[in-house]
C-alpha cells in the first residue's frame, strides 16, 4: 500500500504551494480538483503569488492564509476544515515539521526563485520549508515550473531535484484529446499532476481512450 492509501487510513492530505511564476490557472484548478476529491488541502501561497493571480485572473487572494483558504473554500465547496491556509513564516503549521508530512506536494506554478531556493535546502519559509520536509522524508513532491526558455542554471537546479526524487512536471499540454478550450488545455496538465499524487479525476479521456467529443460524433453517425 502506498502512502498515499495509508496515511491515517483516511482521504490523502496534500499541500499546495502557489508562488510567483505564471501559470495561476493551474494552480486554482488543482485546488478544486483536490477539494471536489476529498482529500485534506493545506494552502500555502506567496505575496508574488498574490501579484500573478491579480494580472492573470483579475483575483485578489486575501493577504491572510487563513482568509484565502476559507474564500477558497466556499468558492470550490469544500466541507469544514478540509482547506486551511498557512502564512510564510507559521512555523507551527503541520507542514513545518517531518513528525506530520503531507502525503505529497504540489508547487503549481513553481517559480525559478522558489525552485532554486528548494533544490539548495535553503527554508527561509513555510513555502521551501514544507518542500524540504517532503524530500527528506521521501514523500512525493511536484514542481510546475511555468517559465521558457530554461536557462542552464535552471535546468541544473531541475536535475538536482530529479535526483532528489522530486518531479519536474512543467505544464506543456499535448493535442491528442482535441482541445476546444484554453480550460481543456488546464485540465490536462492538472490531470496529468493528480496522477503523480495518485488522486483519482476525470479531467479528460486517457491515451488511448476515445474522447467524448468523438464518440458522440460516431453515435451520431
């Protein structure tokens, strides 16, 4: 049984890390998906975080966690006390400590400062903090880098990572299931990040799978 399945025998609890790179869209989606499956959420989000989700989504996520986490909450319906939000230097949050790791993280979208700061072990808050705990304590851990193109420094610091254990999944969405929307395109990289995490979805038809739009076609036919 992974850890996932057997963290407390209960719904697996996730942290997600928003931070200053574009690609809010991503990261918003991610959150609902987890709240529409269950599983406990812990929030944890940057001030440059904040500044991307005004210019990309006209969104003003409140200054406090604790707000945004229950603006959020009501936003995607999540139950009581299934999405709790953490500022960048509450270091009693559970996050904080190896004793009480999350099951994974998910940094979506990971900027190159937060990258760098991670793959260096550097912890200077609750954001690389949390990251830390999961690597050392072998739990999975996914970076969404959202930046082009990668200089070598950045592709270094990725490599470093990757042979930490972490995943370094950047949201470059493929064409095979057709997409209509620019929410189709989200949905397939958020897929494929909930795979990694091992969270079930149904975001959209698999390799191999018929999407909807098709099969309908050939019913009608």
């Amino acid at each position: 049984m992974s850890s996932i399945q057997a963290h407390h025998n209960a719904q697996p609890t996730i942290t997600v890390a928003l931070t200053g790179a574009s690609g809010m869209p991503y990261g918003l989606r991610l959150l609902e998906a987890l709240v529409q499956s269950g599983a406990q959420i812990y929030l944890l989000y940057s001030q440059a975080a904040q500044i991307v989700a005004k210019q990309e989504l006209d969104l003003s996520l409140p200054s406090r966690a604790a707000d945004a986490a229950q603006w959020l909450s009501e936003r995607y319906g999540a139950a009581e006390g299934q999405l709790r939000g953490f500022g960048r230097e509450e270091w009693f949050a559970p996050v904080a400590s190896g004793s009480n790791p999350p099951d994974a993280m998910v940094v979506c979208p990971c900027s190159m400062g937060t990258l760098a700061a991670i793959a260096m072990g550097l912890s200077d808050n609750l954001i690389e903090r949390a990251a830390d705990v999961v690597l050392k304590e072998g739990r999975k851990l996914v970076l969404v880098p959202r930046e082009m193109p990668f200089s070598a420094l950045h592709l270094e610091n990725m490599l470093k990572l990757a042979r930490m254990g972490a995943v370094i999944l950047p949201p470059n969405p493929g064409f095979y299931h057709h997409p209509q929307t620019i929410q189709d395109l989200v949905d397939f990289v958020v897929a494929r990040i909930l795979d990694q995490i091992g969270i079930l979805h149904s975001l959209g038809p698999r390799w191999g799978e018929e999407p909807a739009m098709l099969a309908d076609k050939n019913r009608e036919a």
